[in-house]
C-alpha cells in the first residue's frame, strides 16, 4: 500500500484524500489544516488523523473535540508521498521540507511549473513521471484543455488552438470571493496562463487562450477552436471522445446547455460531491468546418476534473504501475466513474 498524505485538506484536498482511500493500491496516512473549522469534523468523521502546521494551536483543536495526530512534518514523514493540496503559493514554501525529509510531492496548477520542473496530465506524459521527485497536475482549466487536446491530437493531429475560458468567480463556499455582479477579465492581457500552462505538459501545440471570471461557482466553461491537421468528420470526433474514459459527452437529448442544468445532472447521477471528474463536451457543439476546423463547448468542474489525475499521478511517481491506461482504469474503477455520455 502506498502511503499518502494529503497536506492541505480544503476543496482539492478532501476530493484527493477520499479517492485515494478508495484505491486498492493505497491508504491515507494523514491530512493537515492550520484553523478548526468544518472541513476538520469531516476528516474526523472519515477516520483521517488530523495533523496542523502550527502545534501551538493543538489545543483550540482539542476544544473543538478534535484530536490532533501531530505537526505537518510528523505527517510527512510518515508517508510515501504527499500531495500538497494547500493554496496557491504556499505548496512552494512547503517544497524545502519534502526535500529535507527526501519525500516525493505533487503540487497544484495554483503553484507555477517550476516548482516541480514537471507538469503531469495522465492521459499525455504518465510514463515521463518516472524518476522525478516532484510533480504538479496542471490546473482545472488547463487539465480539461489537454485532455480534450492531446486525444485530438493523437487522433488527427492538432495545428494550432484558439480557446476562451468563462470561468467561475469563486467555489460554492467561498463566501468572500465575487465578482457578484461583473464579468471581469482576468486577466486583460492575452494570453491567459492556461494557454502556456497547457504547453508545460504539450509543449508542441500552438494555442492561444483568453480567460474571464463571472459570477457563477460551478464550472467552467471553454469555447475551443482548433485546425486540425488532418481532414475528418464530426463522427470521428465524436467517436474520439465517447472512446476517452475521462471525457464526457452532455448528449443533446438530456437538453442540458447550462453549467446549472449540469450540475443537478451530476447530482441526480448521485456523483460525491456532484463531482464532474471528466470534461462535459456538448454533444450539439462539436463540429467539424472545411474537413480541419473544430468547434465545442465544454464544461470543466474546478473543484474535480483534478482529482482523479493526482491520483493516477502518484503511482506514476511512485512507478508502481507502469502503463497509464492501467492506472487510469484502477482509479476510474475504484470511484465508480464511467464518463458521461
Ligand atoms: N478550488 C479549485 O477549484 C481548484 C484549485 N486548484 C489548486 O489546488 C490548490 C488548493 O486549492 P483549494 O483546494 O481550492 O484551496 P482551499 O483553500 O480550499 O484549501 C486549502 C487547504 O490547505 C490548508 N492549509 C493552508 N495552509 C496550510 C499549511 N501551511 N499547511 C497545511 N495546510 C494548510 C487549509 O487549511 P485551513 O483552512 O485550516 O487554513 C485548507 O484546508 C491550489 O493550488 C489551487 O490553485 C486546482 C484546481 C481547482
Ligand atoms: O485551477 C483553477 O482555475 P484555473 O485553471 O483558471 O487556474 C481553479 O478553478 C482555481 O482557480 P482560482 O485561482 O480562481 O481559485
């Protein structure tokens, strides 16, 4: 079994611990918080020894009823690897003590590339995994955008990609986040990172991509034009997708063209959480113009289009298993997930 912690047990955090202890290959060792709050009932009531960055505040724990296994490095060092699921920047300042302790870490799209000089996506460069210490599964956004790239690409060879992200201004619990009332562009300036991001894992595809934030807190959703380099038909396409285990087709006849009439969808489907593991293509959106253009609409849900790959990404550390179709079946089994469409 491997042994994993889970060092930051929020939004991704939470998703990952529950996969993971789902897997037939691996336990949850530990997860870690720095406050009391809900999210340390929940770990409790799963059975995860809670560990906190700060001992000093063992004791507010303690009077919350929750008790406390030890510090974050106790934690790290009894694991085989850790995923750093803390927020954007601070997995970077977490790196050190990984290093100091000779543990193997993957860190989330909010850190940059460099933090672990390799970017990871399951279905593009599992066997490039081998080897390194550390590793990072790319960004929500940009996980949807290779996935759906890199099989268009092994199917017919991709020219070059023109994306626009619509993405959603705060997760549903983030009560301090907005915009409320504004379509923000975020950034203003072209490209947004998800366009170099997706190159840090298919370095090879030329793709430009425009990002703005509305007021919405499930899903994404990306409006994608590529040329391809080979001729095809819609069918083909189609046929690519219903062929890929983690790219759902939202079917015309379910007359879903919302993120909102998605998600009650995924929630009658009885997914944990709601979680959308897979890209949700528009089944009535994707098109093929002139033999080499294609078109969709696809949703992308933040909080767990991610999850599933650090899983797949940790036996790819590990090098437990080597061929990642065989990971990415064991994982997709043990959380009973069978894309959409
Ligand atoms: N949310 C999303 O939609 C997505 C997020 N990501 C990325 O995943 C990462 C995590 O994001 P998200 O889950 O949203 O973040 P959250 O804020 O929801 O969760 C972060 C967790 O880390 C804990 N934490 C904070 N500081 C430390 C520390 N020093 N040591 C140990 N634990 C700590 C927090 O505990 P406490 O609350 O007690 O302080 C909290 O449990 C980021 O890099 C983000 O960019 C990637 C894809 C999608
Ligand atoms: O990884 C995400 O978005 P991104 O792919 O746009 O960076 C998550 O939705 C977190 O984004 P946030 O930084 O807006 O919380």
């Amino acid at each position: 079994m491997i042994k994993v912690a889970v060092n930051g047990y929020g939004t991704i955090g939470k998703r990952v611990a529950d996969a993971v202890a789902a897997q037939p290959d691996m336990e949850v060792i530990g997860v870690s918080k720095t406050s009391v709050s809900a999210e340390a009932y929940i770990a409790k009531k799963r059975g995860y020894p809670l560990y906190i960055a700060d001992l000093g505040k063992k004791s507010a724990f303690e009077k919350a009823g929750i008790e406390i296994a030890g510090d974050v490095e106790a934690m790290i060092k009894a694991a085989d690897i850790v995923v750093d699921a803390t927020p954007g920047g601070v997995g970077e300042k977490n790196r050190p003590l990984y290093e100091r302790l000779g543990k193997k870490a993957i860190f989330q799209g909010g850190e940059g590339h460099e933090v672990a000089g390799f970017s990871f996506n399951a279905h593009a460069n599992y066997k490039e995994a081998e080897g390194h210490q550390f590793a990072r599964v790319v960004s929500c956004n940009s996980t949807g955008l290779v996935r759906l790239i890199h099989a268009l690409d092994q199917a017919f060879g991709v020219e070059r990609v023109r994306a626009v992200m619509v993405r959603r201004g705060a997760d549903p619990s983030d009560v301090k986040r907005g915009p409320v009332d504004a379509i923000v562009l975020n950034p203003a300036t072209i490209p947004s990172h998800h366009g170099p991001d997706v190159n840090t894992v298919l370095p090879h595809i030329n793709i430009v991509t425009l990002a703005m934030i509305v007021p919405t807190t499930f899903m994404h959703m990306h409006s994608i034009q590529m040329d391809l380099k080979k001729e095809t038909t819609r069918d083909a396409v189609l046929k690519v997708f219903e062929d890929h285990n983690r790219i759902g087709l939202v079917r015309k006849a379910t007359g879903i063209k919302s993120n909102a009439e998605l998600r009650e969808y995924t929630q009658d489907l009885g997914r944990p959480r709601t979680d959308l593991w897979e890209n949700g293509v528009f089944e009535e959106s994707v098109s093929v113009l002139n033999g080499k253009e294609f078109y969709c609409f696809q949703a992308i849900h933040q909080e767990a289009d991610v999850v599933p790959e650090n899983i797949d990404c940790i036996r790819a550390l590990m090098g437990t298993v080597k061929d990642p179709q065989e990971s990415i079946r064991t994982t997709n089994k043990a959380l009973n997930f069978v894309a959409i469409g």
